[in-house]
C-alpha cells in the first residue's frame, strides 16, 4: 500500500518558500483577529443590560466603555 501525497504532483514538499510561509502565518492570525471582533461588538450589546443591572449612570456606563475601547489600541 503506497501513502497518499499531501503536497501537488510536480512540487517539492522542501521548497516551502519564505512567501508562502507567510501567506500561511497572514491567514492563521485571522482566527484570533475574528474571535477578537466578535467579542468587541458583543460587548456593545450587553452594555445596556449590565448598565440597567448595576444602575450605573450613562456617564458611568460611557466611561467603562471608553476605557474598554482604550483597551484595543
């Protein structure tokens, strides 16, 4: 029984490329980048309720939210 080829017919699985090795690192860091932005807007939704929750006023509420925002640079 012969193994499969994981790598195309006529390419040489040692000839990774610096181009293609960064192609792979750009395309994996857009797990976290979605994940990240996921949980920044979800955050926005659950402001009100955690404002109404803990009767923060909306100066307190867009203070925590400021800084939370602050958080991202």
């Amino acid at each position: 029984m012969v193994a499969a080829k994981l790598t195309p017919v006529g390419t040489d699985p040692r000839e990774i490329t610096l181009a293609r090795g960064l192609l792979v690192a750009f395309l994996l860091s857009f797990g976290p980048a979605v994940s990240n932005s996921f949980a920044r807007f979800a955050y926005a939704l659950i402001l009100p309720a955690m404002r109404s929750d803990r009767q923060w006023s909306y100066s307190q509420a867009g203070s925590i939210n400021t800084v939370n925002a602050f958080g991202y640079l």
